[in-house]
C-alpha cells in the first residue's frame, strides 16, 4: 500500500524557479510559507526520526495497535496525528478520518491550533476539535482532536462516534477514566481481524510502557529518544519551603533579574495557588527597577477557556513568559520557549469515597514519572534549569512510580451508566487496565437504581437510556427530567448549567461594597435560586465583564453556563422532551423547583438534629456544617438553620462541609424519593421521622415491602442488582 501512496507533503516543496508550487494534498491549495518555516522546526524534533518505522508499523500491524513511546519534549503528540493523517489520506479514507482524544479540552484545543498550523490548514475545516461546549468541526474535517470524556460519550451514545480510520489514544499515561475505559472497550471490541481495517495508536512515556505492552499483547512499539538533550540536571530545595506559593515567585523573580535566557513554567498544587502566583508576580513585576526588563504572567488552568491560546501563540522577540500552571500542563504538549521549569511536587486532587458518597480534596505527592515529565519541559540551547521545591528524599521515598488511575479515584455513576448503554450487562466484566474497587462499582450501580435508571433485571430502563443521553451527573439529568413533569424546566436548564460549569463566584468578597452587591443577588429559597437568579441578572446585565468583576463572579464560568443552557436545550429539544415557559420566582415554580431537586437529588439529604446548623447525612452517619459560601451562613441578620435541606457536594476535607444548599420540605422526599430507599437508610431519628410521616401520608406501616427491594445502604452485598 504504501508504495502506491502519494508522497507525504512534508516531501514537498517550491521548485528552484518558484514555478510549480507545491499543493497541499488535504485541501489543493500552495503551501504558504510558514509551513516551510514550521516544517523545518518538526523535523528538528526527536519523533521525527522515527516517522518511516511508525508508518510502517501502522500498516503492518498485525493487531492493529501501534503503541509509541516518547519522553515529553519530543514532539510526539503534534507529529503522531498528523502521520495518521498521512496514512489515512494514502487509504483514501476509506475506513473514515483520524480521531485523537486528549485527558483535558484544553490541550485538545491548543493541540488543534498547533496542528492545523503546522499542517497549513484552517481550523474548523480539514482540522478541528470537540470540547465542552464547543465543536469546531465540520464536513471536510480529517483529523479532530477530541476530549476523551466526549469521545466516551459517543461510544457510548446511539448517536455513535462516527467511522474513524485511525484513532490515536494520546497521554495514556495520565490515566484518565474515558482513556482507560476507551481502551478496555477497543480491546473487547476484537481490533486486529482485519489487516485492512481501523488502526489504534495509544501514546505514553516510557514508565507506562510495559503496561499498556502487557494490557494489548505486546504490540509493535515505537520508541522516541530525545537525543542528546536530556534535560538539566534538577537543583533541590532541602528543606522544602512551607509557602509553596512564595518560593515559587522568589524563584522566579531570581531566575528573571539573573537574565537567563527563556521563559519560566511553574507547577503548583491547585488552581487558587495559580492565581495568588499570578497576582503575586505581577504586583513584584511593578517594583522591579528600570534596569530589569518586564516579563509576562500568563496562567494555565481549566477555567481559562479560550483564553488558553495566549499560552500556546508563538512569541518571538516579546517579553519572558512566566506560565503558572498545575497537573494540568502534565497533558499538554510543549512550550518550544520554556527554558526553566520550577516544579512544587504536589498536587491538589479531588478524590471520591464511594462508602460515604463523599469527595475530599487530598494534597499528594506527584509521581516519579510526573516529576521526570516535568524536568523535560524545559527546551533550547543554552540547556535550562529545573528547580524542585522539594528535597530529594522526598522524590525517592514519598512519590509514587506513576500517577494513581483516576478509575480508581472517581464517582463512577456515569460511567456504568455510559457502560449499560453499550450492553455491558456486568460493567465488572469490562476489561480495565486497573479495576476500580468493587465497593465503588456496587455504589454506581445502587445509586443508578434507585434513580430508577435500571429496570428489574439490571439493564437500562427507558428513563436510563435518557439519562445516558444527557452530559451530565445522573442525579442531575434525573432532576432535569423531572422538571418536564413539574413544569419548570426554563429554571431547571439554568441551574444544571450553573451547577455544571465552574463555580461563578471566584472566592470571598475582597471589600463590604463587593460583599453588598454579592448579597443582592441572594435568594430566600436557597443556593440553588440563587444560581438562578445570578444567572438572570448575568443575562440582564447584557453579559457584561465589568458587571461580574464588580460582584466577585467569574465572567468565563458564566459564559460557559450560557453555552451549555443552550446545548442542554438543544438537546432536549432534539429527543422531544417537553419544555415549559419561565416562572421564576412565582410560589408554585418555588415547590416544583424543590420537587425537581428532590427527584434527583433524594440521596443527598441532611437534616439539623440540634437547630445549631449541625447536619446529619441520611445516608449515613457523618455530621456536616454548611459551608461558609452558603446564602444562609451570609444573611444578615444571621437566621436559623434550615431544619432539612438538600446540598450538592459534601467534602470531608473542609471541615465536613455542604456546599450549594437549599432548604426543602421532608414531605417531598417521602412523595419523591423511593419507598425502599427511604426504609433501608441506616438507623437514625431522621429516618424514624420520615417513616413516620410516610405512615401518616399513605396510611402504609414502614418496613411493609417485600424482601427482594432490600437494598441496605450499609451492607453493598446485598445489592440485588448484581
């Protein structure tokens, strides 16, 4: 096949006499002359050597997975796709175009850009991308670099993900859910059968390798050097500095008055380190002496949106970049102008305790190969520096060899939900490269039950079916249905947008005059009117950036809800649920708002047992106060704690706190909630009161059904839904 292929672009080129200019073979216009710029910088690049055997392999490949190998730095997730592409288009595309998930939509985003760039073509039309809330794609589309969660959920979808000639599973060493579960699906699916037929690619750095070799029986590896660069030699800080954040900015700040050359990537733990970084840096920016030239600070984190292109544009001859990130650079692909790098070798990560229903936010050590990954980032001659916040010992006894897998880490509701849809009766049986606990298995499919997402024998009811059509939590899209039967669906859009996106508040009011206006758009019912009404006045407010930053609220977290409201509509619209008109802040939309809340939301229900604010869980025993953000904790004068409420996260990190909490009737929870979820709650006063009133509301004795429905919260063996 390959001898009959047309000769890869990058070939190409202007004849002597600049006649006859050479065509791109994707869209049949000349190569510009950037591309020829561009060109030379890729075939600088370590990957490059390697692009003969890759293609090769690509084609001979008897299981059809090719899985490459590579350092970061190398070039591997820019150049990889675009040789699929190459080999597609020699195929003639019979088996469909080129997918390439990526763990973040940001690096998706950015990686698209780079592509597109370097492969002289218009994003959006030979190259694009799908993310959340945006899908920069169209018919003429050949290679598409995808957030894996979307492309899950297309696997998954009856919508299906569309043919693909060759789909390329970037950084699976990041370990992310979709990825792992993506890969388990492929190798379920039989690939190999056909020599002619779809390729996979899965690409990692070396310390995955023997895994991912293990995992697909040892198919043909490609593996990428850098070279002679082997990255700087890293410095440690012995001991470690307890402001992670201070250190960073002292570092930073000697490595620009030191006049190194290059621009500077730091890693912190989380995404508030990010911006008091940030903030920090560009206040010592304004004090440096007229003898130090300025730099630039420039964040890198989820909430950025498309702002993130700041970050990835090439900059020649502008001032050094400081680019203050987190475990979100892990997965993103190099900065040819970082030349330094000071890494604080923790990360802040939400972990999910299915026992409790609960996440916490833990502070840990980042991996070995993570550390590795990081020290590599640095480029160019003079070799950079690697600063590690951290002493030696710390790396050799404390960091783990890879990164936990987040299957392991995560709520797995949806993605037993997105696993029943593809007819995996027992999600247990899926291939995993780690198999989550089974405890946490057990929770999903418990909780996916008493959605009444499963129908008697443990598949997918018709109400699952549309709740796996919907991208959001169970629980959610459950309330979201329910609001079709309660007539306020308009509200119920509004508040999964924002309860979906980011949060819109960006952290406590810096002044009295920003706290006044924050306290304006406060609403008596709750956190979750209140969403809405932030929403509404967001709107009203013509959308106005001016208008959030005044108030504490983040513009582009707002904007991503105004999105997703539409795509949400959209959706709805397009699977013929029923809609209903806007009734905010009438008394009836008040208790069918509730009614909604309390159809998905039934499993996260706490009642005040002292009037003190002191929360007890019904689903199990843990004690929570409501979070200091909470409307109710900031009204003034400060009133009594609502008796019952229901609350959208619960963190055993900060201080056992609900967060997002509204006051609802327990009435409705008895109305709502299903009988046998309520008479199987662990012991409690609560649970005696809700008996009772379910007593005196039906007139049925508590504990009257039948043993088969006992699904005990406290004992997960008795699930019988397995």
């Amino acid at each position: 096949m390959a001898s009959d292929a047309p000769g890869p672009p990058e070939e190409s080129g202007p004849s002597s006499d600049g006649s006859d200019l050479a065509v791109n073979p994707y869209d049949g216009l000349p190569f510009s002359s950037r591309y020829y710029t561009l060109l030379a910088q890729r075939r600088a690049l370590p990957v490059w050597a390697a692009r003969f055997s890759f293609l090769e392999q690509l084609e001979s490949s008897p299981s059809g997975v090719v899985l490459v190998s590579g350092e970061p730095g190398c070039g591997k997730s820019t150049q990889i796709p675009q040789w699929c592409a190459e080999f597609a288009l020699a195929r003639g595309f019979q088996y469909g175009r080129v997918t390439v998930s990526q763990p973040q939509p940001l690096a998706a985003l950015s990686l698209a850009l780079r592509v597109a760039d370097e492969m002289d073509l218009s994003l959006g039309h030979e190259v694009g991308y799908s993310i959340p809330l945006e899908d920069c794609t169209g018919p003429d589309t050949l290679l598409r670099f995808c957030w894996d969660k979307l492309l899950l959920q297309e696997a998954a979808s009856a919508r299906g993900a569309g043919a693909w000639g060759v789909l390329v599973l970037d950084e699976a060493q990041e370990r992310s859910v979709a990825s792992d579960v993506l890969q388990g699906l492929l190798r379920d699916a039989g690939l190999g059968n056909d020599l002619e037929g779809p390729r996979v690619v899965v690409v990692t750095d070396p310390a995955f390798e023997s895994k991912l070799c293990a995992f697909w029986g040892n198919p043909p590896v490609i593996r990428v050097a850098l070279g002679h660069e082997e990255g700087p030699i890293p410095v440690y800080k012995d001991p470690a500095p307890t402001d992670v954040v201070g250190a960073a900015c002292q570092a930073v700040l000697e490595l620009h008055q030191g006049g190194a050359p290059g621009d500077v990537l730091v890693y912190l733990p989380s995404e508030e380190d990010i911006l008091r970084c940030c903030e920090r840096l560009q206040k010592e920016a304004e004090h440096l002496g007229p003898q130090v030239t300025p730099f630039q600070v420039l964040p890198l984190h989820p909430g950025l949106g498309r702002a993130v292109q700041a970050v990835y544009e090439d900059v020649e001859g502008g001032p050094r970049r400081i680019v203050v990130t987190h475990w979100l650079a892990n997965s993103s692909f190099s900065l040819p102008s970082i030349h330094h790098v000071v890494d604080s070798g923790l990360e802040l990560r939400n972990v999910y305790n299915p026992q409790i229903r609960a996440e916490s936010q833990v502070m840990r050590p980042i991996s070995k190969s993570q550390a590795e990954a990081r020290r590599l980032r640095t480029k160019g001659s003079p070799l950079g520096s690697c600063l590690r916040l951290y002493p030696k010992s710390f790396l050799e006894l404390r960091t783990p060899l890879l990164p936990p897998p987040r299957i392991c880490e995560e709520n797995l509701s949806r993605l037993v939900l997105l696993l029943k849809r593809r007819d995996i009766a027992e999600p247990g049986e899926c291939h995993f490269l780690d198999r989550p606990a089974p405890e946490a298995l057990m929770q999903a499919l418990e909780d996916l039950d008493y959605l009444a997402a499963l129908d008697d024998d443990g598949d997918l009811s018709d109400l699952g079916v549309i709740l796996s059509e919907l991208p959001l939590p169970p629980e959610l899209a459950k309330a979201l249905l329910a609001a079709c039967e309660f007539d306020c669906v308009d509200e119920m859009l509004t508040l999964a947008a924002m309860l979906t996106t980011a949060p819109g508040f960006e952290g406590p009011p810096l002044c009295a005059e920003e706290a006044a206006r924050r306290r304006a758009l406060e609403h008596p019912d709750g956190d979750h009117s209140t969403l809405i009404q932030v929403y509404e006045a967001f709107i009203q407010s013509g959308e106005d950036e001016n208008w959030c930053r005044a108030r504490g609220l983040s513009w582009a977290a707002l904007c991503q809800a105004r999105a997703l409201r539409g795509e949400l509509l959209e959706l709805m619209r397009r699977i013929e649920l029923p809609l209903s008109p806007p009734a905010f802040g009438s008394e009836q939309n008040r208790k069918n708002l509730q009614r909604a809340l309390v159809s998905g939301y039934f499993l996260k229900v706490a009642r005040d047992t002292d009037g003190a604010g002191n929360y007890l869980l019904l689903t199990h025993k843990h004690v929570a106060q409501l979070s200091p953000s909470c409307c109710y904790r900031s009204r003034r004068p400060p009133a009594q704690p609502p008796p019952w409420v229901i609350y959208h996260n619960f963190s055993i990190s900060q201080d056992n706190c609900l967060s997002i909490v509204s006051e609802i009737e327990p009435h409705m929870l008895v109305e709502l909630a299903p009988s046998y979820f309520l008479s199987n709650l662990p012991p409690s006063e609560s649970r005696d009161l809700l008996n009772q009133l379910r007593e005196e509301m039906t007139g049925v004795p508590s504990g009257s059904e039948p043993p088969s429905q006992d699904l005990s919260l406290d004992d997960k063996d008795a699930c019988a839904l397995q």
